[in-house]
C-alpha cells in the first residue's frame, strides 16, 4: 500500500510539471505565438510524426512560410476592408481556398515519401474530425504518452527557446515522467483502498521533494532567463488551479 501511495506521489509532482505546459487553450496558445512561432512548431510536430530527414525539414518550412505569408495577406486585407464581402466575392473566396488546398497537397506530396504521405492524410483527416467535434480534452485524451510529452516538448521549445541539447535533456525528464505515470496507472489499478491519513501525509511530504528534484533538474538545464520564465509560467498555472478550485466551492 504504501508503494502505491509513494508511486502517486511522484506522480503528482512530475505531473504539475508537465500540466504548466498545456493549460492554456488552443486559442490563446495560438493568439501568443508569432506566425514563425507557429511554422516551427507544426515542423517540430510534423519531423516528429512523419520523420522528416533534414532536406524534406527545409522543403515543409519553406512551404509553411508561404502558406503563413498569404494568411497575413489575407488577414491584413480584411482588416483594411470594413464591408461584408457579396456572395460572388465569397463564392470566388471559397473556390480560391480549394485550389490552394490542392496545390499545397500537391506539394507536400512531392516532397514526402508514400508512406509518409499517406499518415500526412491520415493527421489531416484525424485533425478535421476531432475538429468537427470540438471536443480538444478527448482528442489530448486519445494520444500516447509519447504523443503527449512530444507535445510537452514542443511547448516549452517555444516558449523557452529551447537549444537541440536542452530538448534531448527536457525530452527525457518528460519520459521519466511518462515512466512513473504508468506505473501509477497499474498500481491504482491493482489496489481499490484508500489511503489512510498518515499515508497522505507520506505523499504529501514526498511530493514536496519530488517537486523540488524536478525544478532542481529544470533549473541544470535552463539559462537563467530561460528558468526565470518556466517559474513564472509554473506560478501562472498554480494561480489558474486555485481560481478554478475556489468556482468549484
């Protein structure tokens, strides 16, 4: 029993770790990056699922800077214009997108292999459908561990500035992480009891430690303006969480 309650402990403390990273929503994650911000983590996720080599690297990034500069066309467009566009305007706009769709398949189908390809369409596909349905909490729900500490990963690269080295060291924190998570998953899985009040004061002492190990391993690997802002982004989120118990009250 109290393996089980010592496993969850540090599950709770590497937890708050990753959760600092992807408490914000899509949408607010997406209004704070800059448009290049954006483009390098779409690469980031695309290398990652489809093991892009350094030259198909190249020919994505090119390729998401030529879609983000007619997006900022096109934005910049609607802004300067103050009427509502006619249904021709809007029937030519539609036609307009799907004849750019088509084009950027074309290239990315020429830049990438089959098998590649083939899994492209498949995210794209996966993507509009959980689109379609709005529901973002079951989407994160669905992927693996892996997909999520990938994710994790990509975050803090963006928000920190993270080098190639800072990543590798960060990557496998969140794997140790992922490693203690589904340890816990089997032990609460095994055992249907209750901690007693000495075993949550157990916990809670050693998530304290847990929680200062990890911040120790962060504040190795970051500069100090770097570690600076993974505190005030940790403080942001535990601001967050409080708000969010006090509604529930």
């Amino acid at each position: 029993m109290k393996k089980l309650f010592i496993a969850a402990l540090l599950f709770v403390g590497v937890v708050s770790f990753a959760q600092d990273i992807n408490q914000k929503s899509t949408r607010d994650q997406r209004e704070n990056l800059t448009p290049e911000q954006r483009n390098e983590k779409h690469l980031q996720k695309l290398t990652s699922e489809l093991s892009l080599d350094k030259k198909q690297q190249d020919q994505v990034k090119q390729l998401l800077a030529e879609r983000s500069a007619k997006a900022e066309k096109f934005k910049a467009a609607r802004k300067d214009s103050k009427t509502k566009p006619t249904d021709a305007e809007r029937e030519a706009f539609k036609k307009q997108m799907e004849t750019e769709k088509a084009a950027n398949d074309a290239k990315m189908k020429s830049i990438l292999n089959a098998d590649q390809y083939t899994k492209w369409t498949a995210l794209k596909k996966e993507h509009k459908d959980h689109k379609g349905k709005g529901d973002h909490k079951g989407h994160r729900d669905m992927k693996s561990p892996q997909e999520r500490d990938q994710a994790h990963l990509q975050k803090l690269t963006t928000d920190l500035n993270l080098n190639a080295d800072q990543q590798k060291q960060v990557g496998q924190l969140l794997s140790e992480r992922s490693t203690k998570m589904e340890m816990l998953k089997k032990s609460r899985k095994d055992s249907d009891a209750k901690p007693t009040d000495a075993e949550r004061k157990a916990m809670k002492k050693q998530m304290e430690e847990d929680h200062k190990a990890t911040d120790a391993k962060m504040k190795s690997i970051l500069t100090a303006d770097q570690y600076k802002k993974w505190e005030a982004i940790q403080k942001e989120h535990k601001d967050k969480m409080k708000d969010h118990r006090k509604d529930k009250m």
